[in-house]
C-alpha cells in the first residue's frame, strides 16, 4: 500500500487490492500438536517470528495451569457459539461491559459532525466512514469486557453534546441497543454478536444493525462492518484482525463506501491496512480511501477507473488520539473518561456499568473480589430467569421496545430494537431537579434487577 501522503501509481487501486487480498489467511502459524496434548492447534504469529513452537504457545497472560485447565473445559465447545456457555475467568477481562465498548465509537463523533455540515454527497460518505473506522484502534485490545447483566445501562454526557444511553435487552441470545445525539446525527444500533470457537482463537459476527441520521438533510446511513478474529486465545500472544469488507449505504441516495480491511499476512504484511472507494449510485468509484486503523485514514479524488484524479492530492481526514504509554489493558484515554465519572451525568442510572463491583474491584487491582462479585451477579441473574419463569413474566427493556421488525445481515437474521425516547424525557426531569448529587462507584449499589427483592418475589 502506498504511504498516507503519497496518492497510488498507475497500475491500478483495484490490482493493489485484490493482491493484499491474496495475503489472506497467511500470516505465520505454528502447529502445537503434541504440546501436552493440544492436538491440532495452531499458534498464529502476525510478526512470524522463527521461535520454537512450543515456546511461543507459552506466551500470553495464561499461567500454564489456567491454560490447561482452560483448555479441559473448552474443548467440547469447538465449532460452537460460545457467547453463552461459558463462565471466563476474570483475569483475562478488562475493566469495562460491553455497553461501556459500544459508547467508545463515539470518541470521534465529530466526523459525523462534519459530514452533517458537509453538502457534497461523497465527502459525506468520507467522514461517515472514517467515523466507522475509528473504533478500531480502541477495539484492538485482546481483553476480554464483561458481558451486561440484563438490564444493565450505560451513559454518556459530556463529550461533543451527545448524548448516549445503552442497554442490555436480551440475554439468551445476548443482545444489547444504543442510542445516541446531538445536534448534527442520531445513532442507533442492535447488536447480537455470534461467535464460533476455533479452539485457539474465535470468530466474530457482529450480527447487527446499525443507523446513523444526519439531520440537517434527513441523509441515513446504514453500517455493515467486517467480521473480527481473535487469535491465540489460550496459547501465545493474544492479537485481534478484522480482515473482510465494510460497506456504509447511503440509503436516502443509494450512494456507497466500500472499504477492505486488510488480511494480517506474512511478517506482518497488510495488517492494519484498509482501502476502498465511495462510489455513487450508479457503482462509479468518486473517491478513493486509503490508511491505516491503528493510524489514520486518507482520501483524494478519482477517476472512473479508480485511479487519483490528476492535479489532486491524498489528504488525511481522521488520525488516531495519542494513548497512554505502557497501559496495563492498552486502553485510551478515552476509555479511562467512560470508566470514570468524567462522562457520566449526576444521578447516573442505578443499572449503569460504572457501578458494577466486578469490574470496579478488577479497576482497583483486586482479582479476588471482582471474581467472587462476578459470581454474585451471575447467580443473582440466574435466580432472577428462573423467577420470571415461575411467575410467567417477561423481561421488557426500559429505555427500547421491541419491535416486529426483522433486518437480514451477512451472518443471521436480527430483531430490532427501537429507542422509544423515555430516556430523553428522563434526563430532562433529572437534570433540572434540584437533587442533583455525583454517585460514587465505590459505595453506589449497582441495580439492574427486575425484582427489587428475590427472596420476597
């Protein structure tokens, strides 16, 4: 791929594509059959180094009796979606939920700002897509978030005027729905990922759909992103790659971006990189993107066989923040703003991940109690399932109704959920109370339950 600030020669966009394409599934792997009995295992290596197997397989955050006993009872899984099977220790999560990594696509909400304000059609498709592509860097981190308990929110104030709710609305299967605006876009998502277990790594399927509205003209876009894999996810070093396409549709218009995220190859090659056109309704390329995710994203004019149009220049539309050196969980500073209070509003939601005594305990160090609390919620959500079907009850979301609607994706059918606006008018009651008062994650009850007592349900 050409550099970021030079515009690609002649000999075709499309032929530099189709050969990083090539590349596909190629990165440097290393067989640890034998290795105390991990028959058919594979150590994938984006770097493809040239150490023994067995001593790559050794690396990675796994203590050698957590790997093996890991491995003892994941074995049966392979093949499977694991997304609700398995209890995971906590040592290999982070201190974040799910809902707390769906607010982190919004650290560079303002390229949606900008393509808002924008009037030419393409460069709308420019900002929109750059905006998608950011999440990736944060994304990047091979910790594991916790999985919401059902009912658990999380908000987002304070950055760039929007304001963001999510929440878990399904258990079996796990699905959670976002909202989020200001004055330039509205966001909404349904997401359901499916998984399947490859014994030392796991695929991804973001099953979901997601739209954002940009208001001054009414313009929807809709985000089909690539599927992730997860390599080394017992032996080596754990590492994460999006390999696949991303399409952004313009449905109001019919014009599209199609951006290929590159395969890892050898040594390293292609990874990271991402290139593709916005096209207009008629498939005509119009402009060409090129970058990298963990870098930046470039754009310049082109002709209608993708070649940079003469007299024009590659130029950077979105460039990645700079992150803490050395972080334990490879985390940004943003993600450090949403575990904090810093991005909540006062009277936070009692449901609200901040609040969760698992992930606030793995936030302060202490393994031991953010194990035990792990449990406690889980068993606490296990009793209240078995309650509701006691009773014959329903679990219904507070802040998204269920809708009849049905969305086809790449990787299964999705039911819809749709912001029903209560949080709005919530907000707007709370924020002009005069009992305003900060919460403190560390005395705060966390509270997403259905049934305010169990015992007396």
């Amino acid at each position: 791929m050409a550099s970021n600030d030079e515009p690609k020669q002649s000999g075709g966009f499309f032929s530099s594509i189709a050969a990083s394409l090539s590349t596909f599934g190629s990165a440097m792997s290393k067989s640890v059959n034998g290795l105390m009995g991990y028959e058919g295992l594979e150590v994938v290596n984006p770097e493809g180094g040239t150490e023994d197997a067995e001593e790559e397989a050794k690396k990675g955050r796994w203590k050698q009796e957590e790997r093996d006993n890991y491995w003892k009872m994941m074995q049966k899984y392979i093949g499977a979606d694991v997304q609700s099977l398995v209890t995971l220790p906590v040592f290999i999560s982070e201190p974040s939920t799910v809902l707390q990594r769906m607010a982190e696509l919004m650290e560079y909400s303002h390229l949606l700002d900008l393509a808002d304000e924008c009037e030419d059609p393409y460069m709308r498709l420019v900002y929109s897509a750059s905006w998608a592509i950011s999440i990736y860097f944060a994304y990047r981190r091979a910790w594991k978030p916790f999985n919401p308990i059902l009912g658990e929110t999380f908000e987002m104030t304070n950055h760039g005027g929007v304001t963001f709710i999510a929440e878990q609305v399904s258990h079996h299967p796990p699905m959670s729905a976002g909202h989020a605006e200001n004055e330039h876009f509205i966001y909404d998502v349904t997401s359901k990922l499916r998984t399947k277990f490859l014994g030392n790594s796991i695929d991804i399927y973001p099953v979901g759909r997601t739209r954002v509205t940009l208001k001054r003209d009414g313009v929807v876009l809709d985000l089909v992103p690539p599927p992730t894999k997860v390599h080394n996810l017992i032996f080596g070093r754990t590492w994460i790659d999006s390999p696949g396409e991303m399409v952004m549709t313009n449905l109001t218009t019919g014009d599209k971006v199609v951006l290929y995220f590159q395969p890892c190859g050898w040594f390293g090659s292609g990874r990271y990189e991402v290139d593709g056109y916005v096209y207009n309704s008629a498939e005509e390329p119009k402009i060409l993107m090129t970058g990298k995710w963990n870098e930046s994203m470039s754009y310049q004019p082109c002709d209608s066989e993708g070649e940079p149009l003469p007299g024009t220049e590659l130029k950077e539309v979105w460039r990645v923040a700079d992150a803490p050196p050395n972080d334990k969980y490879q985390s940004t500073y943003f993600t450090h703003k949403l575990n904090s209070c810093d991005t909540a509003p006062k009277k936070l939601l009692a449901s609200d991940s901040r609040l969760r005594p698992d992930r606030y305990a793995l936030e302060k160090g202490d393994l031991s109690k953010a194990g035990t609390e792990k449990s406690r919620l889980e068993e606490r959500q296990r009793a209240e399932k078995k309650n509701r079907e006691v009773k014959g009850h329903q679990f219904t979301p507070k802040w998204f109704d269920t809708t009849d609607e049905v969305t086809p994706t790449p990787w299964g059918d999705l039911e819809v959920y749709r912001y029903n606006g209560k949080y709005t008018e919530y907000r707007a009651t709370v924020d002009n109370s005069d009992s305003l008062q900060e919460i403190n994650p560390e005395t705060a009850e966390f509270n997403p339950w259905q049934y305010e007592d169990l015992a007396a349900e």
